[in-house]
C-alpha cells in the first residue's frame, strides 16, 4: 500500500533497498525465534543436569545398605525406589 502511494506521487525508490529492509525485519524476527527456542534447550539441560544429581545424592543412602548387606553376608534384595 505505502509503494502504491509513493509510485503514485511520482517518487521512486530503490528496490534494492527495500529488500535489505524487509530482508533485516525477517531476520530480526528469525532471530528472536531462535534465542527463544535456545533459551528452552538451556533450561531443558540444567533441569536434566538437576535432576540426575539429585538421582546421585538420593542413591547414596541405598548403596550404603546394600554395602552393608553385603558385609553381613546377607543376601541382597532390591530396595525399591522411593520418590
């Protein structure tokens, strides 16, 4: 619409230019989209990266009764997961 006014009053333009600028705004809008996208990834890995030490620090506990079971003698049977 805005090409249609300028056309009409007789201005001219550069088409060049106007495809860098419209070029520059779709960047602008592909960028965006990607920092967002590598935001998520980010949170996604430092949630999995959380959650498996979390794992670690919980094991520890089970590992020491079946060492200790172990030590005895004792058959080992399993300790089930509590969450």
């Amino acid at each position: 619409m805005e090409l249609q006014r300028i056309s009409a009053r007789g201005g001219d333009f550069d088409q060049v230019a106007l495809a860098e600028v419209l070029a520059a705004r779709e960047g602008a809008k592909v960028s965006i989209a990607r920092y967002v996208a590598s935001v998520l990834v980010l949170l996604g890995l430092c949630g999995a990266i959380w959650g498996l030490s979390g794992l670690v620090v919980n094991m520890g506990p089970a590992l020491k009764n079946v060492q200790e079971q172990l030590d005895k003698g004792a058959p080992v049977k399993s300790a089930g997961c509590r969450i």
